[in-house]
C-alpha cells in the first residue's frame, strides 16, 4: 500500500478515536481539552484547517491560556493565508509563554506572509485601477468620436473593453486602434487588420494590401488595384428593414468614416466593402440591389 495513503488512513483513524472520545461527554476537562488538541494536530496532518480552528475554539473556551491551542490556530490560520489573523493568535501565545519557539517562529513566518500578502494586493490594486483608468479613458475616447454601436440584431450593443480583441485607445497618439475587415464579396473574400489606427486613411492601407495582386484575383491582369477599386459601408438607419451602401473616399481616415452619422459599428468590429470600377458587371449589380 502507499505509504502516503497509509498515512493518511491512520490520521482519520485517529481522528476517528479522538471524535468517539469526545462522544462520551467525559466531565474530565483536561481529558476534553486534550482530545481537542490532539484532534486539531490531526487535521493539521489532513489539511482540514477550518476543522483544526473549530477544535483549537473549543480548547480554548475550556482553557483560556492553553499555548498548544494558540500554535495550533496560528498554523492553521497561516495555510489558510489568514497572516494577520495568525500574528494575532501567535501573540496572544506569547503573552501567555513569551519565551515559547514555536510560536516565535511562526510569528516571523506569519509577518513574512503578511508583507508578501501586502505587495501582491499592492500590485492587484495598482493594476486595476489602471485597468479601470484605461477602459474610462477608452469609452470618452469612443464617445468624443461620437461612434455608434449595434449588434447582428440592429439593437444597442456596447463591446467588452476588457478584452484583447475589442477597440483600444492609444493615450500617446489620442488614437483609436480598431480590428478591422475589409469585404470583397465579388470573390467572398475578406482581409483583417487586427490593430487599425483610426488616424490613418483608406489608401494607407490599400497601398500596402495592393501592392502585389490579391492571390484570389487574375495575376496577369488584376481587377482589384489601389486605383481602380472603390470603398462602401453599409448603413443601418433605424426603422429600415434594409441597410443602404454609401460610397467613402479613400483619401478618408478610418476616424472620419466611423463618425459619419450614417455609419454603424456592428458587433465591435468596423467593416467595409470593396468594389472594382474594373469589375463593372458586378459592382452595378451589387449597387442595384441595395437600391431596390
């Protein structure tokens, strides 16, 4: 058998043999007092340290001064992470035995704890009131740029701001950072910038997506260029059952665009649709059925 288990088999054992004891309503103080004890030490063993507290309790409510009772609630208290409450217990031992080691010794234990404690919810509090300050600073960011949010629905929608993927803000550049898509349905294809400044112009980013021929378009003579192609949004007017195109300049900034009061933001994440003035077949029929 494990030794491990073995152990522990003769702790609840003895737990066992310390609760029958105990069972027998003895008006042998001494006897009770040390039943405690010792059962409080047991459960130390197991790790069941609000069941050692709840025996230490009634120890000392029999004996007021009994040390091994304080020690024994002071290391319990200290695996609980209660340090304060530790220092205490451990003090008020050692104003009944001031020269006793062990309690001297959990005491340091205990105060080395609490100032460990301390920084950590130093730093856990410093960083949430940062958190805090950025989300605030995120959402006047997001109302000065008068952006208006809805979900797949057409209902009110606010993002998480928590999180990784939704809209930032930059304090050192004033700018918000969007993910962002870029829609060709002609090909049902799209691009996405994970982290789009809101500073920055259509052409910015078209330049760079353009340079070299899209892998879904013709290679020897593509239709989809930075000159020839053509920006849309889709805008959802309220009390309209369907949205309607409206053409953006590409020399416009992501800021601009996302503050025209006809623009959406749907679901946290802007999008955009591309047309090719070289693709006219298909960029009229698209057109033609928002107008209808």
């Amino acid at each position: 058998m494990n030794a491990l288990l073995l152990g522990k088999m003769r702790y609840n054992d003895a737990v066992q043999y310390y609760t029958q004891a105990l069972d027998q309503n003895s008006q042998d103080i001494s006897l009770n007092i040390a039943c405690y004890i010792n059962r409080a030490a047991v459960n130390l063993e197991l790790g069941n340290y609000g069941k050692a507290l709840g025996d230490c309790s009634k120890a000392l409510h029999l004996d007021p001064k009994n040390v091994k009772a304080f020690y024994r609630s002071s290391k319990a208290l200290y695996q609980l992470g209660r340090a304060q409450d530790a220092i205490a217990c451990c003090e008020c031992g050692l104003r009944v035995e001031p020269e006793n080691s062990s309690l001297k010794t959990l005491l340091t234990q205990a105060k080395t704890l609490k100032e460990k404690v301390g920084e950590k919810e130093r730093i856990k509090a410093e960083r949430e009131q940062k958190e805090a300050e950025r989300v605030k600073e995120l959402e006047a960011a997001l109302q000065d740029g008068k952006i208006r949010m809805i979900d797949s629905n057409d209902k009110m929608y606010k993002p998480d701001l928590k999180s990784n993927s939704s809209v930032k803000f930059d304090k050192s550049s004033g700018q918000l950072i969007w993910p962002v898509f870029f829609l060709y349905p002609e090909f049902k294809e799209s691009d996405f910038i994970e982290k789009c400044e809101d500073g920055t112009s259509f052409m910015d980013h078209l330049e760079v997506m353009f340079e070299m021929p899209a892998p879904w378009d013709n290679p020897e003579s593509p239709k989809y260029t930075k000159d020839s192609i053509e920006v849309y949004f889709e805008s959802f007017p309220t009390n309209v059952t369907k949205p309607s195109l409206v053409k953006v300049g590409k020399k416009c900034t992501i800021r601009q665009v996302l503050s025209h009061p006809k623009y959406f933001v749907v679901s946290g994440v802007p999008s955009f649709i591309i047309l090719s003035n070289d693709s006219k077949v298909f960029k009229e029929e698209f057109i033609a059925r928002y107008r209808k």
